[in-house]
C-alpha cells in the first residue's frame, strides 16, 4: 500500500509534458497587442493574443471600438492534428477547428452560433501572417439562401506600440 502511495505521489510531483513541439506554435504568430482596422482603414478594435500554460493555449481578449468585447481559447490538439478555437461573447459562440493552409495561414471552419436563440450556422475564420508583421483576418458565413460564403469580418491586425 505504500509502495503504491509512493508511486502516485511520484506521478503528480512530475513535470507535465511541454507544449514546445512545432506543432503547437503554429499560431504563434498572432500572439501580441493589436490595433485592428477594417478595409476602410478606420480602427474597430483592439485586440490582445497571450500565450499561457506555458505554450499550451492562447487566449485572446477583444474590445470592440463600439465597446463590445470577447474572449477565445485556442489550442492545438495533438489527438486530432487540429487547432480548435472556442470564442464567447455575449451575442455568440463559435466553436470551430482546422490548421495552417497551404499559404501558412491559420483557417478554421465550424459553427457560429446567436444568443438571440437562431441556429447555428456554418462559420470560417482565416489569419495569415504578412510579410510587414501584421496579421489579415477574415470571417465568413455561409449564406442560407445562396449558399455562398458571404465576409462577415475582414480586419487588418497591426502591432500596437506599448
């Protein structure tokens, strides 16, 4: 019985595997403090990116200009080979997952979902890194009528200057 003791504590005192393998910095590159700004170059909000548990999960915090924010988690799981991101905020949900496309942009795909009580409908995000630093994002929805995936959010991520 205390050999069998011995061993679990033995576990637990052990060091949790790392997150380091490049598989799980694959999003890295939208980690920081931004300044967002939509096509017509007018600023609609901002947006900070932190990698915690140690390199296990990013989170992220918008403020909208308007004033509304949110909040996701973002994790690479090695089960699936995908990244899941899970956004919450107080008119929806999105839960979706994907990888690095052939551009080495992050795309996911998957489900946005109103709080006002509408069904979910099909949802993409994509983020690809550019050349100068800063980070292209877009969202789509799918278009219940056409079919076509219709910009629901294009914003272009420029580093702030803390």
């Amino acid at each position: 019985m205390l050999t069998a003791l011995l061993a679990a504590a033995s576990l637990q005192a052990q060091t949790p595997p790392s997150c380091d393998a490049d598989a799980y910095r694959q999003f890295d590159f939208w980690v920081g403090s931004w300044d967002v700004y939509n096509p017509q170059d007018q600023k609609v909000g901002e947006n900070t990116i932190t990698s915690e548990e140690a390199g296990c999960l990013l989170v992220e915090r918008w403020t909208a200009s308007s004033g509304g924010t949110g909040q996701s988690y973002n994790y690479y799981n090695p089960d699936t080979d995908e990244w899941r991101q899970v956004w919450v905020a107080r008119g929806s949900i999105i839960d979706y997952t994907g990888g690095l496309d052939e551009d080495g942009a992050m795309a996911l795909e998957g489900t946005l979902t109103p709080r006002s009580g509408g069904s979910a409908q099909p949802f993409r995000g994509r983020w690809a890194p550019l050349e100068d630093g800063s980070v292209q994002q877009t969202f789509w929805l799918k278009n219940a009528q056409t079919g076509a995936w219709d910009v629901w959010f294009d914003g272009n991520y420029l580093r702030r200057e803390d």
